[in-house]
C-alpha cells in the first residue's frame, strides 16, 4: 500500500449511517494490541480553542524534554498534519504502513470503523511505535461518544470551553453539549474546565464530583499587563511575567493562560515542566489558520471562526488590532449556523464584504448571505468562487488600503491560500 492507495482506503469509509457508540474503535485497538493503553495523554475536548489550546501545551511538554505526539483534526494542508511526533507530520511512507497493517483487522470487523475511528486507531499506533512519553489527544466533534474516548487513564481531561455549535449531533443546549463533553472525565483522573459559561461549569464539576476527579478551573481576571500587536502578545498571569506568545488573535492570550493553569495540575501529578520550558514552549508555538497573516501586501489574515463564538472572538480581535479602521471581509457560511447573529457581528467591524458558497451541502448561497450582510448595514458582493471573491477582495485592499479578513471554516484554508498564491 502506497501513500495515496491509504489515503483512499480511510476517506472511502461510509460512515453516514453508523451508530455511535465506542464499540468499534475498542475493537479495532482490541486487534491491534491496544497501544492507546500503552501511552500516557492529555485529552482535550471543548467548542472552540481546542487546536490552539493543544499546539501550545505540546510545545510546552516538547520544550520540558518530553518525547510529544499531537493528534488533532481537521488537517489544514496535508493528512499528515492530524498526527505529529516531535512537531513533525507523519511521514506518508508511514502513513501507508501503519495504514495496510490496520487495514486487514478493520476490514475484518463485522461493524466495520469509521473514517475518525480508523484514523484515531492509526495515531495510537504511530505514538505508540515512535515511544511518545505523552500525547496531546484533541477529541473530534463530541466528547463522551468520540473515538478518542477509548482512552482510559488520562494525564488530564481538559475541556476548552462550550458554545452552541453541531447542535444535530450533540444538543441544542449548553447543558446538553457540556454532557458530552464531560463525557471525557475519567473516574479518578482530573479535569480542567476552560471555559466561563457557569451552566457549563455546573454540569462538568457535577460530573467531576460524581468520579471523584479533581475539578480545576481558571480565573482569567488574573491576566494582566496584555500588550498586543501583529507581532504578537505579551501578558502576566500571576506569578508569571511577561509572557509572550507568537499567535495572533485576542483570545490566544486566554488559551495560553489556559495552557499555563494545565501545566501546573500536570506538574502537580508529577511532570517535570520547568518555567523556562513553559515560557520558551508558548513563544515557540505555531498554528495556523487562527488569526495568521497570510500575507502583508496588502494585509491578509485568515481566522478559522465559522460558529456564533468564534466569529465573536475574531471581530473582537480585529478591533483590538486595527482600532475603529473598518476592514474587508471575505467568507461564508452554513445555513444551520446563526448567520443573521454572524452578520451582526461583522457588521461591527466591516467596511464591505465578499461573499461566497462554502464547499458543503449545508451552505448557506453566497447571494443569500450577502442579502443578510447587507440587512444589517455591511455593503456585500456575492462571488461564484473563493478564487473570484479572493481577487475582487485584494484589488479593493490594494486601492483602500484596507486590511482584508478571510473568516470561515478551516476547509476552505487551501483554496484561499492556494488561490492567493497566484494574485500578484
């Protein structure tokens, strides 16, 4: 099995009308000799930061001495990207092998896996056989159902944070939705909670009690002295000065605060992560497509925020960056999103807006959300295509001056950046 012939055999899984449930990845581990139960991890779980949360803590373990594995989704360039070793992807020839030796004991299974499954099964073999000391686990969509929950004794489960987002799958209400997060707590083992929705709060300490875990959480008043720039950000939280972080957006300052108060409770259950490891971990990190420049002339930057909260999270960041100076936006969105609440708030902060189809069958059409955005107040321009939106948008840059923002789901990354690329 080649590098394309595995990536064919785990995207050529129909998954539509599985059950959920963890059966089938206990099964599939089960014919692999259980490696997950052969390393040690930090699970991670929440609405929005995961990513972010999870690329700054592997850094952080990785500048401690600890051999790292980083497993997260969705890839933003190449499949390789979802498992790292060391900060470095999955080499493809790997991929393939680890690939054609799961292959034979999925495709034995009577309830066959998952695409998710299949893949996660994929990393725990690949951690396990590169001998990662602890692996920073990000779970996909849910929590309590997600296959990364065959784990059983975690280092940490940290939930990030909860909004109202995949609501078909998960509930329809913050305490639904912290239900199944919470569903990542282990009897015994800890549990950090990020977030600041007190509903939240109440449903994951609840469950914390109920498995006597130890429930840790975080004051974020307790930052302080922020400066920020497009160079970066520089805060104190408590007893640590100066901190400096690399990622841009304003909320990144509160994930690596999260960071910092997740680093204590592991060092408290025995892992040696020095304060230069710490400080030296969070300045190295990199993740892209939150809040990147992907270009300077003119200004480009891209924000992964395609849900009520992330969108919040990015028009405060662009106030806080470009002050009262209105700025082009591009992007789209999904019809089962609150777009009239999105429009809102980008009607904040927008001077004009290019609109276009995400790649999705729950698409809201590029017309459609222009008439929104322009209900509340945002001139808009729908376009056939990302590639025609992304020229109109940077000629409009280049003659205002403009900063343009590209806003929406981290599938559409590539073809921006793809696109962008080939405008001079």
């Amino acid at each position: 099995m080649n590098y394309q012939e595995a990536l064919e055999y785990i995207h050529g899984v129909n998954w539509t009308f599985c059950k959920p449930g963890l059966e089938r990845i206990s099964e599939l581990c089960r014919g692999l000799g259980n490696p997950e139960k052969k390393l040690k991890f930090v699970h991670v779980a929440g609405t929005n930061g995961k990513g972010s949360f999870c690329s700054m803590l592997e850094s952080v373990l990785r500048a401690a001495g600890y051999k790292t594995g980083l497993y997260t989704s969705p890839f933003v360039k190449v499949f390789g990207e979802r498992m790292r070793v060391m900060g470095e992807n999955i080499s493809d020839g790997v991929l393939a092998d680890i690939t054609a030796r799961v292959r034979p004991v999925a495709d034995a299974m009577a309830d066959k896996p998952t695409e998710f499954e299949l893949i996660t099964a994929i990393a725990f073999e690949y951690f396990y056989e590169s001998g990662c000391d602890v692996v920073v686990l990000e779970a996909g969509m849910g929590g309590r159902l997600d296959s990364t929950n065959v784990i059983e004794s975690p280092l940490l489960s940290v939930i990030t944070g909860i909004a109202l987002d995949h609501t078909d799958y998960l509930g329809n209400t913050v305490e639904k939705i912290a239900h199944e997060k919470a569903g990542i707590i282990k009897p015994g083992y800890p549990v950090f909670y990020g977030g600041e929705d007190d509903t939240a709060r109440g449903v994951i300490k609840k469950r914390a009690a109920e498995l006597n875990s130890s429930y840790y959480d975080v004051d974020y008043g307790n930052i302080a002295n922020s400066s920020f720039s497009l160079l970066g950000t520089t805060f104190d939280y408590k007893g640590h000065k100066n901190v400096k972080i690399n990622l841009l957006g304003e909320y990144q300052s509160r994930n690596a605060t999260a960071v910092i108060r997740a680093t204590e409770i592991l060092r408290e259950g025995g892992l040696n992560i020095s304060e230069s490891a710490l400080y030296q971990g969070l300045e190295a990190a990199r993740w892209p497509a939150r809040f990147e420049i992907i270009r300077h002339d003119p200004m480009v930057i891209f924000d992964g925020a395609h849900n009520p909260q992330g969108i919040s999270s990015a028009a405060q960041s662009i106030k806080r960056y470009f002050g009262n100076r209105r700025v082009l936006i591009l992007s789209g969105v999904l019809r089962d999103k609150d777009y009239e609440f999105i429009a809102g708030k980008l009607a904040e902060v927008a001077k004009s807006a290019f609109t276009i189809t995400p790649d999705s069958p729950r698409a809201l059409a590029a017309e459609d959300y222009a008439r929104t955005l322009i209900s509340h107040g945002v001139p808009a321009t729908p376009y056939p295509s990302i590639k025609e939106a992304l020229c109109a948008a940077i000629k409009a840059a280049k003659e205002s001056g403009d900063a343009l923002i590209c806003l929406g789901s981290l599938y559409t990354y590539c073809d921006v950046t793809d696109s962008l690329d080939k405008i001079v």
